[in-house]
C-alpha cells in the first residue's frame, strides 16, 4: 500500500482526505495552521460544486450550514436596477462552515496542525517538516494553496503575476440586513468600471460583503482593520442607501484585504511523485467562482485514479489530462470578467454572471 502524505488542509486537502476515506486509503495530512485558526471568507458554490460535496458530506448537514441564492440583481451605484437573473442551485457557505465540515470524518490521528512542510534544500522533490524531520511518503498530494512554496521549489521558472483586481471581503452578523436582502444575491457596479460591492446571505443572520477594486485606479496601503473601515467608508460614502449604510453599519473584526495573483501560465499537475491539486495546481481569479468546485473535483478525479491505476504515473497523467482543459477554459473566462469588470458598465457584454461555466 502507498504511503501518502497530503500538505495542507484547506478545501483541496480535506476534500482529497475525505475521498481517500471513501476507498479506505490510508494518508496523514500536514497543515502550517493551528486547528482553532479557520479564518476566511465565504464560498459561492455552483450545482456542480454541491454535487461533489454532497458525496462527502450528509446533504441535509450541508444545507444547513449554507444558503441557496435565488436571484442575482445587477444594480448601478446609485441604486438603479440594470438587470436580474434567476440563480439555479447557487448555494453560498462561509469557509469556516465548510472547513468544518470537511474536517469531521477525518480522524485526529490523521492530522498534524501546526507543520509546516518545506522542501528540502539538498534533495530536489523531498520535502521535511519545519523541525527538520523527513515526510516520509510514498505518494505527496500538494494543497498548499496558490502561492505554493513546493510548487515553486519544483517549477522554479514559473511567472505569478498580481492580477488588477483587490478585494475586500467581510462577514457581519446582523439579522436585520440579512432578512431585508432575503435570498438575492446583489452586485452594485460603479458606472465607470472597476469597483463593486456585493452582498448575500449565508445564514438567517450573517451576510458576507465584498468590494472588488481596479488597483491601478484604487490604492490599498494597509490592510489594519481601521485602515479598511476607513478607506471603504469614503470610497462608498455616495453610493446607495443600501449600500453606504451597510458600511457605516458593519464591524470590521473579520474583515481582511486579498491580492489576487495567478500563473502566467499553468505549470503540470505533478513531477515524480508529487502533485498538485487545488489552488496549488491551478490559482482561480475570484471571478470565476470556480475555486471550490474544481478543488472538489481535482481530489475526486485524483482519487478514482489511484483507485483504477496500479502504476502512479498513470495516475497522475490521467488526473492531469482530464482536469486541466477546464481549468484553461476557467482560467480564460476569468480573464474575460475580469476584463468586463474594468470596463464601464454600459460597455459590459449580457453575461453578467459573476460565475465561470465550463
Ligand atoms: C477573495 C476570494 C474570493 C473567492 N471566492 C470564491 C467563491 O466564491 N467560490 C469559490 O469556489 N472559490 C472562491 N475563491 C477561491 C477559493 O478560495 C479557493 O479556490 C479555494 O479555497 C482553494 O482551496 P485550497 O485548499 O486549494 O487552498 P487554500 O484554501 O489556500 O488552502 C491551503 C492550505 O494549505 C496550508 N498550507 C500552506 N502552506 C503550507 C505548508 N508549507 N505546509 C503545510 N500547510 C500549508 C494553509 O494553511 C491552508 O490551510 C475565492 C478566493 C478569493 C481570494
């Protein structure tokens, strides 16, 4: 039996593990945080992406963590209405829920919190402990995230560039503001491109908001909690009611500031016998929606691979070639909202959602 280590325990790691689970294959994860520490946002998961969870986690126990969007409303910053589409099985789930979640079939025993793994200097592909120890495995299953330090010590040519694009994200509890936005999920756009701020629900009382800035046009020096308060509250100051009301309204305890960034181009999905899954594998753009669902859907692929094939290489050729032609497709959709996003809204094309379809 192969022995197989997994580092890191975000959605890829602990989605990966609990497949692994499924087939009863035995694997010991490693993750930098400590256990207590879940802080994140929140998760726009689209019908495919449930289907995919809901193989791992009880489907009622997820639901009620979560919430359907019905609706998504396209508004200006003044408030006016531009358009509306019906949202089929959108579900929206904060990323501490979801961790949760993942984290409940994985015995203790299996997990080690607090280490962090690094590759090793002297012998190109093997990878230690913080404390000096070898990982020992088999078979090493990378979810390192996307700025994945492994990744970079196998593929040291790789280019990571700052996408134009920052975002603020927050989640309030606040009954009020969650029961008047009921199950719409709202999206206002400044007319002249570049900036949004949008609202949903995730539980009867908390919501998640977030802004998303062109940063040529919108400079973020700080990311203190006060700074972002301060900064979100004149840059809004003369928008909506709606709006400037739930910046002014809102606590900034668990707001935080992302700077998005993504490969110029995709590295393989594996080398000897290490691969990537997740935002290890492949960093998203936020507009594409797609971060979650194509985690899930790398850890079941890897995992029927492993299963079916005797040989890893195998293996890991047929992940890669049956995950990487929609990654490029998300990848290049994500670059086209992206793109959308810095324009005016009255040069935005009809496909508003902010959600990348294979
Ligand atoms: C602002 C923003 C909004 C987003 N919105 C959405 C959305 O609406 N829908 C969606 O599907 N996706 C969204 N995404 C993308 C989504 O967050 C990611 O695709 C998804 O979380 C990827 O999970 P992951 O497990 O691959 O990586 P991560 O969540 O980054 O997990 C990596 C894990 O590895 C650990 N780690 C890192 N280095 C080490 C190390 N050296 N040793 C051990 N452990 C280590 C980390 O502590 C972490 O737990 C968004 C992303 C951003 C930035």
């Amino acid at each position: 039996m192969n022995k197989i280590a997994v580092v890191g325990a975000g959605i890829s790691g602990l989605s990966m593990a609990n497949y692994l689970e499924k087939h009863n294959i035995d694997y010991h994860i490693y993750e930098r945080r400590k256990k207590e520490d879940l802080a994140g946002h929140g998760f726009l998961i689209p019908q495919e992406g449930i289907e995919y969870l809901t193989q791992i986690i009880d489907r009622s126990l997820l639901f009620a963590h979560g919430s359907f969007l019905k609706k998504y409303i396209q508004y200006s910053h003044t408030g006016k209405k531009l358009a509306e589409k019906d949202l089929s099985n959108v579900f929206a789930i904060s990323r501490h829920a979801l961790i949760q979640l993942l984290s409940e079939k994985i015995c203790p025993e299996k997990i080690t919190y607090n280490a962090t793994v690094i590759p090793c200097e002297t012998e190109k592909g093997k990878l230690k402990n913080a404390d000096g120890t070898d990982i020992e495995a088999d078979i090493t299953i990378v979810s390192d995230g996307s700025k994945s330090r492994i990744r970079r010590s196998l593929f040291k040519d790789e280019k990571m560039r700052q996408v134009r694009e920052n975002e603020v994200v927050n989640i309030i509890t606040d009954k009020e503001i969650a029961s008047s936005i009921e199950n719409d999920f709202m999206k206002f756009h400044h007319d002249q491109g570049g900036l949004t701020f949008g609202i949903l629900k995730l539980s009867h009382d908390t919501i998640l908001w977030y802004s998303q800035f062109d940063n040529e046009k919108y400079k973020i020096n700080e990311c203190t909690a006060d700074h972002l308060k301060n900064y979100m509250l004149d840059v809004f100051a003369d928008w909506c009611p709606l709006v400037s009301s739930i910046i002014k309204k809102s606590s900034y305890k668990n707001v935080h500031l992302w700077c998005v960034y993504e490969l110029e181009n995709l590295n393989p999905f594996y080398k000897n016998n290490t691969v990537f899954i997740g935002d290890a594998a492949h960093p998203l753009i936020p507009f594409t929606s797609q971060g979650v669902t194509s985690a899930l859907k790398d850890s079941y692929t890897l995992t029927k691979y492993l299963v079916e094939e005797t040989d890893i290489t195998a293996a890991f050729y047929k992940y890669e070639s049956e995950r990487k032609p929609e990654i490029e497709t998300h990848i290049h959709n994500g670059r086209i909202l992206l793109n959308q996003f810095l324009l005016p809204t009255d040069q935005q094309t009809d496909n508003i959602l902010p959600i990348s379809y294979k």
